[in-house]
C-alpha cells in the first residue's frame, strides 16, 4: 500500500512537472526578444576562462529520425568551405581574447571529414592551452575512418548508439545506417582500443521497451566496458520535431519502472554522476568526464549556441549564410537574448538536483539568496513529491528525486529543441535585419 501510494505521488508530481516546464520553456526560452548582435560594440570578453569551446559539424551522411539537431545532408564540396569558415571563426575568437578551458565538438556527424577534423583540432591546440578535447562520433567511424589518427587529439569520445537491440535500430532508422547491434558493439570495442576516454549514449523510453528489455541492453553495453555510460530518456520535445519522437515513445508513466531498471544495471559496476551519467568503478579513475554541467559555454559553427554571464549567444542556422558572413569578415553569432535571473536560478536547481544536493551555503555564495528564497514554490514542491531528504543545512535527493532530475533535464533538452526550432525561423541577411526577431 505504501509503494503504491508512493508511485501515485510520484506520477502526479511528474506529470505536474511535465506540464509545468512546457509552459516554462516557452516563456523564457522564446527568442522572440532576441536582439541581432551588434558587432560594432566593444567585446565583454570574460577575465577568467569561459569553460567550454563548443563547435558545431552540421553534416550527416543520413539524417536520424529522432534527431533535432542541426544538420543536413552531407555535400563535401559546402563542407570543406565550412571548415575553413569554421577555423576562420576560431581564430577570430581567440584574437579577441576569449580563452577556454576544454572543446567539445558535437553535430551532426563530427568525423564526416577526417582530414578537416584533425585540422581543426591541430589548429586549436597550437593556439591555447585547453585541457581536453571531446568529440561526438557515430559507430560506424570505427569501421570505416582512421580513429588512429586521432591520437594525441581527442581525448574523449561520445559514440551515439542509443540501443543494441536490432528491433529498437530498425524502427528509429539506424540499423540500415550503422549495422546491426553487435557489429555496432564491435565498433565500440575498436574505439577502447584507441580513445583515451570513451562514453557511449544509450536511450530508453521508446515504445517497444521494457524494463527487462532495458536492462538487456544496459549489460550489452557495460560487457564493452566502457569508461563512461550516458542514459537518455527518449526527448519528445514541444515544438515540430516532437510528432517524430513521439511515434516512436513509449508512455511517459513507463520511464519511472525504466529508471529504475537503469539503476539496478548499472549498479555493480559504475557509479551514478548523474541521474543520466554513469562512470566505472574499476579500474584506473575515468579522466575527461564530460557532464552537462552548469558552466559557461561558447559557440561557433552554423547551428552552435553560447551561453555565457547573463546572455545566450545564437549562430546562423544556415550554412551558406553563415560561411558568407565569416567570409565577409563578420561574427557567427547573429543574435543574442537576454536570460532572465529566474530562468538562471532554475538552471542551478536542476544542476543541483542532478548532482544530488541541494546546499543553501553553495547557492548564497553563488547568487546570494538560500534555497528558500530563490525556490520557494520548487522546494515546496519537491518536498511534497517526497523527492528530498534534509539533512543539516543540505537537502538530498532521493531515488524519487534522482528521477524527477531525470525529468528536468529532459525539459532541458527539450528546451533546446524548441530554441533551435525558432533559430531555423531567423532571417538570414543579420546586418539587413529588424533589431529584434518578432516572430
């Protein structure tokens, strides 16, 4: 009786929850007052480091169902004046001072262009001192690229495999891409013999899924002995992309028993980062985690985003444009927008939440308010879904509260669903355009 009053709580909390950040993010994440850059001003370039490097490789030699990020269909002749663009814009940069600690390069397919990759990476290591380079890569880069040559590069590794279950590869569109789940696995073997660090992206919550399903899947992975393991919820989102998501999800009262299958998986051998991140536990210590984590991040490349002090930068979501504009000698960010101080507290809640621990010393030292006083109607909430247990000054989260952090962040890439659905909408003529974009 106590379980079963314990998961119609949870239930209502996130469901609750789900209709709570749809409305959310339409409000503070809607670009409708996002300004176009005005380059002419001075640059507020940053004392410290800005944390992150993010470069954007829009190119895919097929293009993904479920995918919403920003990518097309792979032409060799555009995407090498993409990347000469793109190192053009790199270098700008840093002539203006910008200095960062780490680059995570994501798309889109990363190794589309092997020779042009390392170019990029070659060029940004002669020029800073970051202290790691992370990259995305399909499988099927380590059956047919050269990942040797990477070496000394990259020193993680984000292979996107979402499932090994043939059924879930051949409904989503990527069997006929990548092979079939255990030559995609044989794939991630060939990459733990050359990367550093290397992470493979799992998924749940598609429809044909259950937790023993799951739970099959998660052993396939863990038998590669991976040094990072990422679990996402399958992100329906809010915007146009959500119909084909949602085609291929499961309900959402199915994710919580899928949780929690997770969890029992990956128990014996990798401790929890995150309710969605998980490292081994054996072995030399993981080096190059790479987290979603609360720190600033800058963005170059056609579809890249910034965010960084109180302001989110956005690039040119067409490619012909934006290789005009670095050709013409102007910025790849075209707009910026301003974030409200709310929408920032709320982005620390889930960082906190996602971490495990809710600290009013670590919260007043970084905003100057306590947990109450930034999040009164969130913590009256969250105590009522049962998702936190105080312990002294902190609040920890529980197994319930480690989902509902699951159920956030989920919001938060659909927030970023939605931010690139209205970029594809801006104008592309930036120094012709209105000062804000209406909508």
């Amino acid at each position: 009786m106590k379980n079963s009053f314990s998961s119609l709580r949870l239930n209502l909390a996130t469901t609750s929850l789900d209709w709570v950040m749809e409305h959310t993010i339409k409000h503070s994440l809607s670009l409708k007052n996002a300004v176009t850059l005005d380059e002419l001003q001075p640059h507020n370039v940053p004392q410290s480091p800005i944390e992150t490097l993010y470069i954007h490789i829009p190119f895919c030699h097929t293009l993904c169902r479920f995918c919403s990020f920003h990518k097309v269909k792979f032409n060799e002749h555009i995407a090498r004046e993409y990347f000469q663009a793109l190192r053009q814009e790199i270098r700008a940069v840093l002539t203006q001072g910008y200095r960062f600690n780490r680059v995570y390069i994501g798309g889109g397919t990363t190794t589309i262009l092997e020779d042009e990759l390392i170019n990029t990476i070659e060029m940004i290591k002669s020029l800073t001192s970051v202290r790691e380079v992370s990259c995305e890569s399909d499988p099927i880069y380590f059956k047919e690229g050269n990942p040797h040559l990477l070496k000394g590069l990259v020193d993680r590794m984000s292979i996107g495999i979402q499932s090994f279950d043939d059924k879930i590869l051949k409904a989503s569109g990527r069997f006929e891409k990548f092979g079939s789940g255990l030559q995609q696995a044989e794939y991630v073997s060939r990459a733990i013999e050359v990367i550093p660090t290397v992470n493979v992206d799992m998924m749940y919550g598609f429809n044909i899924q259950t937790p023993e399903t799951i739970a099959n899947d998660l052993a396939q992975t863990i038998r590669l002995h991976p040094d990072q393991i990422t679990t996402y919820p399958l992100t329906i989102g809010i915007g146009k992309n959500s119909k084909k998501a949602a085609c291929l999800a499961g309900q959402a009262k199915e994710l919580w028993p899928q949780f929690l299958a997770v969890k029992k998986a990956m128990s014996e051998h990798y401790v929890m980062e995150f309710p969605w991140t998980f490292s081994r536990n054996y072995g030399k210590p993981v080096k190059n985690k790479y987290v979603l984590d609360g720190e600033d991040c800058f963005g170059v490349g056609s579809g890249a985003f910034g965010r960084f002090g109180e302001q989110f930068r956005i690039s040119s979501f067409d490619i012909p444009d934006y290789i005009n504009r670095i050709n013409a000698g102007h910025t790849g960010t075209c707009y910026t927008k301003p974030l409200e101080k709310k929408a920032l507290l709320q982005h620390h809640l889930m960082m906190m939440m996602g971490h495990g621990v809710l600290d009013n010393k670590l919260l007043k030292n970084h905003t100057g308010y306590s947990l109450w006083q930034a999040f009164p109607i969130e913590m009256t909430y969250l105590l009522s879904a049962g998702a936190l247990i105080k312990q002294g000054d902190q609040y920890h989260t529980n197994t319930q509260g480690q989902f509902i952090a699951l159920k956030m962040f989920s919001g938060f890439l659909a927030g970023m669903d939605y931010l690139r659905e209205q970029a594809r909408e801006f104008p592309l003529s930036m120094q012709n355009s209105p000062s804000s974009y209406r909508g």
